[in-house]
C-alpha cells in the first residue's frame, strides 16, 4: 500500500483493538449495567492513558491483548472443542506477532487444553518458517538467526531506561547491579510462576475460571517481559475491569488501598505532575508496584473462588 494509506489503516486496526479491549472484557466479566459503580468507566479513566500512549506510538500490543482476549472469549462464552482449538490457533498468532503471548501455551498442558496446544503451535510453527517461501530454508534461519543476535545486543542496554517498568527495569534502578538484578528476576519470576500455577490449579471447579486465568497471564506479561514499556500495562486492562467488577468483595481496608492504586496509576501523567516529578517517579517504577500490587487482588478472588 502507498505509505500514508498503510499508516491509515493501521491507525484504525490500533484504535479498533483498543476499543474492542474494553468491549470483550466487558463480555467476559459479565457485569450488570445498571449498577452504579461502572466497572467499564473506572478501568477507562485509569487505564485510557495506557491505551491513548499506545495510539499515539503506533504499536502493536494492544492487538496482540485484543487477539488474546477473543481467544479467553472463545473459552468462556462457547468452551466447546472447536471454541478451544480455534482460540489456540488465535494464540498461536499473536504469539508469531510478538513472541511475549508464549506465556499462554503452558496453560493450554496445563488445562488439557490439547486442541488449542495443537493449533496455537501450528500457527505459530508457520510463521516461524513463512520467510522460507522468499528466503529459503538457509535464509529463514539466517533470519531468525539475526533477530535472536540483535535482542541479544540491544536488551541488556535497555534494561535501566526510565520507561521499562518491567520487574528487571525495577531491579535495575533500584541495584544498578545487573548481575544481581538477574538473580532476584529469576527468583521472583520464579515465585510468580508457581502463584499462577496455584491459582490456575484452584480455579478448576470454579465457573467460568479461564476469565481469571487468562487475565492474569495478560497481567504478566508486562512485569515478565525483559523490556516492559509502560504503555505494556494496556494488558492489564481486563485485570482491572474484574477486579473492579468485584470491588464490593474487598475488606474496607483494602477497597482504599485499591482506590489509591488506581488514582496514582490514573494521575500519574506527564502533563499533569511536570517533567522533573515524572522523571523522578518514573525512576523510581512505582507503576511497577502498583500493578504488582493488582496481582494480589487477582489472587484473592480466586482464593475465595469469587471469579
């Protein structure tokens, strides 16, 4: 297509992919409207500037998060065999898009979901070796063998940027150590690992468990990835909505801890504290605590087989 044609389009499909996050999530976690506490509204006005910053850059996570949303859709509303392979094919190709969605593929053994490993690892073994059809087989590999070296040479050095909020991001700015960032980024993406098997475990007898299941593998991806840009935290839009959702099952205490979260995550902007209060806070990553912070909330609906 001619550039500004091509620039068009893809402006629409991000646009559309993030409204389209708002409306499947809203699908999903299945909430009345007439209630006064929207759950819709709140998740807009803290997670909108996730979602703007994500238009304005041009990127592509919003469609990957869009992608594998409709495949949890696919699980929770149908849950048939044919639902189950079809969304593994969708999750096979939004990880041969951006390869941070392989998170969900251990889920898929982990839940017997067999057709949906079958296809997700179809699509995405396409794609791995589509370059073949104009490379051939020694320049598809040449290919891969070049993306592999060029992350390898560039992600270290991204690692302390002021806007990688991922969980080694924090690390780095914290310790300015990266040997022993490394070392407590394993071990915490370690004890997040067997949180999140846990609770996918304990969510077998309770209905409709994929929501919570793939929200939560949505939340991670944005801490666990090794280059977590804040405007990642789009993911965990449908995290947020549920958790909202349920506002009402929260102890006090913690219903005004989760309102203060969501004000810093909503009012922490660039145009509205200044420059050198953002740079400082950005310094700091406390998005990354206060998202970190979500997962406990995620956690303790399942606990109480609320979601």
């Amino acid at each position: 297509l001619p550039l500004p044609l091509a620039k068009a389009c893809w402006f629409g499909l991000v646009v559309a992919a993030s409204v389209s996050i708002l409306a499947i999530s809203s699908q999903i976690i299945d909430y009345k409207y007439d209630t006064f506490f929207s759950p819709v509204l709140i998740t807009v006005l803290v997670m909108g500037r996730f979602l703007f910053r994500e238009i304005q850059l041009g990127q592509i996570n919003a469609l990957i998060t869009f992608l594998l949303l409709v495949m949890i859709w696919f699980w929770v509303r149908a849950g048939d065999r044919a639902s189950i392979f079809a969304g593994g094919a969708i999750g096979g190709l939004a990880t041969a898009l951006k390869p941070y969605a392989v998170i969900f593929f251990p889920y898929f053994a982990i839940r017997k979901k067999w057709p949906a490993l079958l296809a997700g690892s179809a699509v995405l073994g396409l794609a791995v070796f589509s370059p073949a059809l104009f490379y051939g087989w020694k320049g598809n590999f040449r290919v891969l063998g070049e993306w592999r070296s060029s992350l390898a040479a560039s992600t270290p050095f991204l690692f302390s940027s002021q806007d990688n909020i991922s969980l080694i991001g924090f690390l780095m700015k914290w310790t300015r150590d990266q040997s022993l960032s490394l070392v407590v980024y394993a071990t915490i993406a370690v004890l997040l690992g067997g949180l999140v098997l846990f609770l996918i475990l304990r969510g077998r007898h309770v209905s409709r468990a994929a929501a919570l299941d793939g929200f939560l593998l949505l939340a991670m991806i944005p801490l666990l990835s090794p280059l977590g840009w804040d405007y990642t935290f789009l993911s965990f839009t449908p995290a947020v909505m549920l958790i909202c959702r349920h506002y009402g099952e929260y102890r006090p205490f913690w219903k005004g801890f989760l309102v203060m979260n969501l004000l810093v995550i909503a009012l922490s902007l660039y145009d509205l504290v200044g420059s050198q209060l953002y740079a400082t806070f950005m310094s700091w990553s406390i998005l990354t605590l206060n998202f970190l912070s979500l997962i406990g909330y995620l956690a303790y609906l399942r606990i109480k087989s609320y979601a």
